[in-house]
C-alpha cells in the first residue's frame, strides 16, 4: 500500500472494471483499503500518471464515486444523524456529497489542460467550463437556501455569530467561482500562463468549496438538527422548493404531521438539553459571546393576516401611496374598486370608485378593454402589455388577471410606471452613493 506504482495500477484496474459494467458500489467496498491509502497529495500525482499513459479526464471521471472516498474521511459529519429521505438535513448531506465530488472533479479536468495539447486540450478546457458553470448554481440554490430559510431559525434563538460566519464564507466561494469562470471563458494567448493561473484558482476553489463542505456538515447541520422541530422543518421544507436545489431532487418520503412553523413563531430561549446537544465550536461560541434570543412579537393587535406577512391597514394604504406606480383595481364585475395614490402618471379621483370600467374609457377604445377581459375570464391570456411616449416620459402599461387559489377570475390589475430614467441604465451599481 505504500508502492504509488502498485496503487495506480489498482486505480487502472477499477477503471477498466467499470468501464465493463461493474457496480461501483461494490468496487469501493473491495478496494476500501486501497482507497483508504491514498492521500489527498498523490491524487493529482497519480491522475497525471495515468493521463500521460493515455487515461483520458473521462476515464478518470467515471471514477468520481470513488474518488469522493478520498476526500470522505475529511469532510463527513462527526454527527450520527439519522432521517429520511426527503428531509431537509437529508438534501442538505446530499447536495455537499455532490458539491465535494464537483470540487474534485475541477482538479481532475484542470490538470487534464495542462496535461494535453490541441483538440484534446480543448475538450478537456469546454469540461471544465461546463463545470463552473454548473457551479455557479451553488450560491443560487444551496447557499440561498440556508441563507433565506435556514439561517432565520438560527438567529431568532439568538445564534447570529454562525450564520454571518457562514455567509461570509458562501460570499467567498462565490467570488472565486466567478473568478475562475471568467478565466477560463477568455481567449488564452500564453497557454504556460493560463494554466498556471487556472489550476492555482482550481485549487483555491476546490479547497474552499470542500472547506465549507465540512463547517456545514460537522457544525450547521448538527446544531439545526439539535434545535429545531418537526414543525420548522415542514415550514423549511415547503421554502425550500421555492429556492431549488444543486443536482438534487428531494423524495416525498418524509412526510411531516407537524404544523408548519415560521422562525417568527417560535420561543428564542435554548434549554439546557437543547445546549447539550449543540457540537463543541458552538457551545464555544456562546460562552464568549453574550446572546440575546429575539422575542420580538410579529403579530400586532389590529393587523390583518396576509399571505406572506402581517399588516395594519394605515401601512396597506401607506405601502400603495408609496409605490413609484399606480396601481387600479377592477373586479370581476369590471367596476372600479380601488387605485393607488402616489406617484401616478394618470390621474385618479375617488368618482371613479365603482364605475364600469368601460365608461372610464373613450368609446373608440371599449371594444379593445372588453377584449381584453373577455380573455383573462376565459382564461387565454396572463397579460397584455402596452407603452407610450408622453413628451420625454415613458410609460409602461400592463393589464393581469387577478385569480384566487382556484383558478377563478377575480379582476384585473392595471399597473403603470414612468420607466424612462430605467431604459437609461446601462452598467451595474453595487455601491450605496450617499
């Protein structure tokens, strides 16, 4: 086991052996040792061996089950946490054995261009921008979702040093995978210099990627697991369809019987079984750091309960004025129920309330609004969309049906915004300017 020439012709033979066929499953189980011998260092020494005898970097990626097994040891949860399918832990553990798989895969098509020349080379260059950009999702999915849903839980019992840690360092792959992407998506004039560049990058990104692997597994996941109930994790499971997910689709296995429970809903304060059963480095960090559970209630007394949140009427009539749009409401009837007051193109007064919409109208333009709501009520049409010049403003139209749960036609939604300062806008703003 110690003989690296004795361990590539093992690795010769596993790929041959799935290249027949053979479940890879069972391949690891009979060459557990040798894979167990292999360090992280001599990887990319062996994988340069067998791609200069001719091992090209799909042979070698056939063999990315395995290779996972090298790295498994480093990144796997300390934690022993059992549930189903379909769970969110259960994606979660998922997704980083995929994400861990993808960062070794990046080395293995890196040292695949600068080990080969011409169409080879080539090939082996568009597998790896195939890659990043598959990558690229990591942030949209994986890491929004622990942002947006997971982290909120986490912070309402007052634990906000780990999730700002945590986003920090989801901020810092992001940065280097877009770094490497547009690397290797430029035209290469120094082949010398860019595969230098790339495979340091390479190297950087994978190391980060799995770096963020194992603080997720062995301190985010567990400290989730120890706090949160079957309630909060029906509510996450429901949000998290909402973000996506990278190169997984959760099973309808787990089926939850509790009621769905928002962070907002639940009592801050940790209980002592509930402390005990936190890993190490997060007992650490409430030691040293003072913490406050938010008890903040979010439900006031007069608030209407919406969809999606909680408001009194003076801030539902306040949030309308506010809008830098007018918005009107017509019901199913086509009277005029309500319109916004702010910043409008058009003007409104109150007379129009409960007016047929068609007599809001010139009597050349009635056959045009009744066609278009003849279609929203059957259904045909989401839309329908108009803009004018008005002088040097420049006003966008739009018309969408209103329908409830069922798919019922409620009214429509007239809404109009002056958008010529936005058809200027050229560039990016990042930066706060005042």
């Amino acid at each position: 086991m110690n003989n690296r020439e004795y361990k590539k012709e093992k690795l010769k033979e596993i790929l041959e052996r799935i290249g027949k066929g053979e479940d890879v499953s069972e391949l690891k189980k009979q060459f557990k040792d040798l894979l167990r011998s292999i360090s992280p260092t001599e990887i990319p020494v062996i994988e340069q061996e067998l791609m200069r005898e001719g091992v090209t970097a799909e042979e070698i990626a056939s063999m990315c089950d395995i290779h996972v097994e090298l790295f498994r040891e480093a990144v796997a949860s300390k934690f022993d946490i059992n549930v189903p399918p379909g769970h969110p832990l259960h994606t979660l553990y998922a997704e980083n054995k995929q994400i861990t798989k993808d960062a070794e895969m990046l080395n293995i098509y890196a040292k695949a261009v600068g080990n080969t020349d011409g169409d080879e080379r080539i090939k082996n260059l568009e597998s790896l921008r195939r890659l990043v950009k598959e990558l690229m999702s990591v942030g949209a999915t994986h890491y929004n979702r622990e942002e947006m849903v997971h982290f909120p839980y986490l912070e309402r019992r007052g634990l906000t040093a780990v999730p700002s840690t945590l986003w920090r360092k989801h901020d810092e792959v992001r940065a280097r995978i877009k770094l490497l992407s547009k690397l290797i998506n430029q035209d290469v004039p120094d082949w010398d210099e860019f595969v230098k560049k790339m495979e340091d990058r390479v190297q950087e990104l994978s190391t980060v990627l799995v770096d963020m692997v194992f603080r997720e597994n062995n301190i985010l996941y567990p400290t989730m697991n120890a706090l949160l109930s079957e309630g909060e994790w029906a509510a996450i499971r429901w949000q998290d369809d909402e973000v996506g997910y990278y190169k997984v689709s959760p099973s309808g296995e787990w089926k939850p019987e509790a009621e769905v429970v928002q962070p907002y809903q639940i009592e801050g304060h940790l209980t002592d079984e509930q402390i005990s059963g936190l890993p190490a480095e997060v007992r650490k960090i409430m030691e040293n750091k003072s913490m406050e559970a938010d008890e903040k209630k979010v439900e006031r007394e007069g608030d209407i309960r919406l969809d999606t949140g909680y408001l009194l009427p003076e801030e539902i009539n306040e949030i309308f004025k506010t809008l830098p749009l007018g918005i009107s409401f017509i019901d199913k009837d086509d009277r005029v129920r309500f319109f916004s007051g702010g910043k409008r193109t058009f003007g409104r007064t109150e007379s129009v309330i409960g007016r047929p919409v068609q007599l809001c109208h010139p009597p050349k333009s009635v056959h045009v609004v009744n066609k278009i709501l003849q279609a929203f009520r059957e259904g045909k049409k989401d839309s329908a969309d108009f803009w004018i010049n008005m002088g040097k403003l420049f006003v966008y139209i739009r018309y969408i049906p209103m329908r409830n749960k069922e798919g019922e036609y409620m009214g429509t939604l007239e809404i109009e915004q002056e958008v010529s300062g936005i058809r200027e806008l050229v560039g990016e703003k990042r930066l706060l300017d005042w």
